[in-house]
C-alpha cells in the first residue's frame, strides 16, 4: 500500500491506495480509502498523523510545520581578518602581560575590541560598545564588555606602558629585517576637545599642520621603508620637533638591537645644528654610526645661495630634474631642482607681489583723496589703518621678507626688497638634502627622501579611517592610550595595505574591510530549541581578497539546512 495524491475542483487528496494482480495476472490499484484534503491545516490528514505519532509513542509536534525563529545577522568577514591577524601577528601576547599583573578582567579583549573598532567604524568608546552589538567578534562576548570595562583597560594599559611596549616590540621585531637600513620620522598634530587643565597635561595650544592655533597634543611615528610602523611618541602641544628627535631614535635603538644599520629620513622641521651633532655622536650596537637624510628648512634656503650659484646656472637650462652634490660643514649637501616646479612657483610669487602692489595703490589713493577732501563711502582710513591692513594681507601671503611695510613710518609706506625676492626665485624648485651617507648616489639619497611621503599617508589614515582626532579623553594617560590604540590599528592596517599589494590586489584595506563586511554570521531557532549558527555565502570577490591577505575563511562547525 501507499499513499496517492490526486486532485479534484482545485483541491489535493491523499488517498491510501493498494497494488494487486488479476485474474489475468495484471498488475492493478484499488483505492481503499480518502485521508482527506492535504491543503487543510487542521484536517483529517493532521489528525491522521498526530494519531499516529502518539502509536509509535513520538511528540505530536513533529506532525506541524517547524517554527522557525531568524535572529538578527552580525557582521563577522571584517572582524574575522582583523581578528586572525592580531593572533598571526602575536598582539594576542598582551594578555599574557596582564594575566601577570593580577587583573580579573580580560584586559587584552578590551583593548582588542578598541582596536578593531578604530578600523572598521571608529567611535568614541561608548560608540564602540554599540558597534560590538553589530558584529560576531571571535572570542568575545558583547554583554562582558562595558564603558568602564573599556576605560580601565586603558588606563592598565598606560600602567604597564614598559611591558606592553615591549611586547609590541618584539611582535615587530620578525618583521625587521638584521639590515634595515631606512626608517622615517615625522610629527603630526592632533586635535583635543576640551578646556581643562591637569597636572603634566600633553594638551597644549600650538601651531597646527593646517596652520591654525588649536589646543593639541603633537604625535611621532618612525616607520621603516616598507610603511611599517615600528615606534610612536606623544609630545606636548606646543614642543619643537628638533628635540624629539633625539629621545626617539634612542629609543628605537633600544627596542630593535638587532638592526645592525639604520639610516633616518626626517622632514625639514627636524634639522639643526644641533640634532646633526647629536645624530653623529650618537652609534648603533658594535660602534657603527647612526646615519641620516634631513631636508633643509626653507627658511635656511639664504645661507645656501651663494653655495648654490655655479648650479642655478646649469639647472637654468634644463628641462628635467638636476640632481648635483656639494659639501657643507662637513657633510653631504644634495640638491634637487625641479625647472618646472621653480617656474611656476615664481610665477606665483610674482602674481602675488603684483596683486598686493595693486593694493597698495587702492589703499594709497584712498588716503590721497581724503586729504583732498573728496568725500568717501564707509569709515574713513588713516595711514596707520592702512599699514596694519597690507601688512597683514602680506604676512598672510607669506611674503614679509619681500615686501618690507614700514611700520615706524607715520605715512603709509612699503619698499619691495628686490635682492630677497631674488633670492627666493634662485631656491624655487630645488630640494636641499643633508646627509652623512656615503654608499648611496645622489639620486638614490633624494629617491629615499621622497618616499618619506608615504608617512605622510600613514598620517592621513590616523586622522581619517582610524579617525585619531578630535581626541576628547581628558586625563593625559588616557590621551597616551587612546594614541597606542591607534598606532596598534595603524600597524593592522599596513600588513593589510602590503599583502593587498603583494598580491596585486587593486583594494585598499578600507575597501577590503568593507567588502568582507558582508559575510555575515546567522543565527536560527527551530521550535525553540538552541539556536544553529551559520555564515552567509562567501563569493568569488571576497574569497579573492582573504586570499590576497593570507586569510582562511572563516568557518562554524555547527551549521545544518532547514530544508
């Protein structure tokens, strides 16, 4: 016997049906009786079943459709990479740092979530704790984590600062090769909301990179030639950069004794005569010595021009770039001239001049005509007005040492110091290296300096993916920390950033990290029984970009289909 299904007036029916032969020895169906209408809910096929299930002593539950309970999807591919990378990485080792100090609460999860959060949705802290509602982070659960889990995990981590330093170091350290040669450094200034003081405050107003006065604390990073990050220091505000130099490299040289050469490339803000004293007294393991290329401030550019003359001649005359040598006060003097660059910068300069001349003349006619006693509209000018109006539209032209205004004079007046603008035009376009390398050509020392640039974009991922500004913690340990965080994302972001481009991928890590996004955990409750968890598909594209980063797919064992 079995069961048939047949139709009739738009209806199913199961029917119980019997096979048998005849007399004739065919086979036959009879159908023995009607079960009832299969697209009843609640009819005699149901009741038919539940009879049954009872028979054979099973719940009556399994005759009704499953009730199917959807949870809501948790972001897991952007979390899952990050989340292999910091264990491949050892930044997993924190937690043995802080398992020795005593602390009952898992101090590395803390940091680790803050971490991640920078990269993928950067928020402040109670933002962060919104965010890890969102994801399947591995390893952690959301509802352990709170606003002063996440505070005190920075202030442990400032507590152990030397240890966790020294962690992150040697992490690095199998990523630095015996001979590296070039590292680089540079300063940024970031950003502070607030207006209270505390005792040994980093939050001090200062001449910022936009060139505005806001209240800010100043971040050094050296990263080697690669774009890794290896070091990074909080200063004051309103520091120098010239003194920073020293302490950092020392440090460097501490943490990474096994570089057995390095070669510094620093900015313009970083040269003086002091930190080239410094930087040639100071030695490596084994008494070699420390070398370096520093840029030469433009505001230096006056004492190289008559050093310079016997090139300006030749670089006049050509198209492409000329790259000559000199010798100043004992040390390698590369320059680089650019005709291109130097005849449009002129130009600008000389627009400006001639614009602020036209200005001065509005400005002297104005004067004229009042002393005529021809009537003016608006407030009426004195001399001394004047003067403190061109002179401040020609400081902010940058062009004071040019345009000389006389201030002392009771009349308006202004000279244009021809010999300094001349000056200026034979230093357009040229690039003044400082250097005490001796192995590298004249081309290669200016090459190395212009790769300086990428720390620049190390800096622009700070301020905008891993958003490090504004900061608005106001105890200046917590500013220390919340800058660790940050680099430790950096340092994320650029192994992400190298594999990516070794694998000729054409992503960067935002856009990878957003891709994989995507993946997704589920979680289903069938019947109200505990809940199955599985991934959402991974595609073509994403599997390509776990791939490029070295990644495994992630994976739950236990997953199960519902049909």
């Amino acid at each position: 016997m079995f069961i048939k299904l047949t139709r009739s007036g738009g209806r199913s029916y199961a029917q119980l049906v019997e096979s048998f032969r005849d007399e004739q020895g065919r086979p036959r169906q009879r159908t023995l009786a009607t079960l009832g209408r299969t697209d009843e809910i609640g009819g005699q096929v149901d009741s038919l079943l539940q009879g049954l299930l009872r028979v054979k002593g099973r719940p009556a539950a399994l005759a009704s459709p499953p009730q199917v309970q959807f949870e809501s999807a948790l972001a897991l591919g952007d979390v899952w990479v990050l989340h292999q990378l910091w264990h491949e990485l050892g930044f997993d080792r924190l937690h043995a740092v802080f398992r020795r100090a005593r602390y009952t609460t898992p101090v590395e999860q803390a940091i680790r979530v803050m971490v991640f959060n920078r990269l993928c949705d950067a928020d402040s802290k109670l933002g962060a704790l919104r965010w890890l509602q969102t994801v399947a982070m591995p390893d952690v659960d959301p509802r352990s984590i709170t606003h002063q889990h996440l505070l005190r995990s920075m202030d442990a981590l400032m507590d152990h600062q030397a240890s966790v330093d020294d962690c992150v170091a040697q992490l690095l350290r199998p990523l630095i090769d015996e001979q590296l040669s070039v590292v680089f450094y540079d300063l940024t200034t970031i950003r502070v909301e607030g207006l209270s003081q505390q005792r040994d405050d980093v939050r001090k107003f200062g001449m910022s990179k936009e060139g505005v006065v806001a209240r800010q604390f100043l971040l050094g990073v050296v990263q080697t030639a690669d774009g890794l990050p290896i070091y990074h220091e909080v200063f004051d505000g309103n520091a120098s950069e010239g003194p920073t130099l020293k302490p950092t490299l020392e440090r460097v040289l501490q943490r990474y004794p096994h570089v057995k050469r390095l070669v510094v490339v620093a900015d313009r803000g970083l040269l003086s005569l002091d930190n080239l004293q410094m930087l040639s007294e100071l030695k490596l393991p084994g008494d070699r010595a420390l070398e370096f290329i520093l840029a030469v401030p433009g505001r230096r550019h006056g004492d190289f021009v008559e050093l310079l003359a016997p090139l300006q001649a030749r670089a006049e005359g050509s198209a492409a770039e000329v790259i000559d040598e000199l010798s100043w006060q004992g040390h390698r003097l590369v320059v680089a001239h650019n005709a291109q660059q130097a005849a449009d910068l002129t130009q600008r300069r000389r627009d400006r001049i001639t614009a602020l001349q036209v200005r001065a003349q509005a400005l002297t006619g104005k004067l004229d005509e009042q002393d005529a006693g021809q009537s003016q509209r608006g407030r009426k000018l004195s001399d001394s007005g004047a003067k403190a109006r061109f002179f401040h539209e020609v400081c902010e032209a940058h062009l004071a040492n040019i345009i000389r205004v006389d201030l002392k004079s009771e009349l308006f007046t202004y000279d244009i110091d021809h010999v300094a603008q001349a000056r200026a035009e034979a230093m357009d376009g040229k690039l003044l290296l400082v250097s005490n390398v001796h192995d590298l050509s004249a081309q290669q020392i200016v090459a190395r300096y212009k790769s300086l640039a990428d720390i620049e974009r190390g800096f622009h991922v700070l301020k905008s993916e891993i958003e490090i500004a504004p900061v608005f913690h106001r105890l200046p340990e917590r500013i220390r920390a919340h800058a660790s965080i940050c680099f430790m994302a950096l340092v994320l972001h650029r192994v992400m950033r190298q594999r990516l481009r070794l694998a000729g991928s054409p992503l960067s890590p935002e856009a990878a990290l957003q891709q994989l996004r995507r993946v997704q955990r589920h979680q289903v409750r069938i019947d109200g029984a505990e809940p199955i968890a599985g991934i959402s598909t991974i595609h073509q594209d994403q599997a390509d970009t776990l791939d490029a980063l070295k990644i495994k797919k992630p994976s739950l064992d236990a997953q199960m289909s519902l049909l």
